[in-house]
C-alpha cells in the first residue's frame, strides 16, 4: 500500500497519527481523506558503493621457509 504523510491529526486503525505522522491507506482512503494526508515521498534504498576489486599477488617464499621444507 502506498505511504501518506498526515497534514491533521487522524486516527487509522484506532491509533492517533500526528500532524506529520506517516501512515499507509488504500488510493481511496486517501481519495476520501482529500487534504488531510499527502503522498509520501518514496524512499529510494541506498546504493551499496562497490569497492574496487584486489588482486592479490602470489607471495613469494622466503629462504627459511624454502629450508624447512
């Protein structure tokens, strides 16, 4: 359901939502409501940043490693 912003007091679903409270109603409930509620601004979800891809480099061995094989 879509997402409205309350411009009065209202009571949806027997609960009071503030002025500026949001809530979610059906096209025609807020149809009927006229003024009192706004469409909410959607909420876009924050883009991940891709971090750059590491290549890691083969380690080279060291001699103590190489004696002890």
């Amino acid at each position: 359901m879509p997402k409205y912003i309350a411009n009065e007091y209202l009571l949806h679903n027997g609960k009071v939502v503030q002025a500026g409270g949001q809530l979610e109603l059906e096209a025609k409930q807020a149809e009927r409501l006229g003024d009192k509620v706004t469409p909410a601004p959607e909420e876009k979800e924050p883009e991940k940043e891709q971090e750059p891809v590491k290549e890691e480099k083969p380690k080279k061995e060291t001699k103590a490693k190489k004696e002890s094989k």
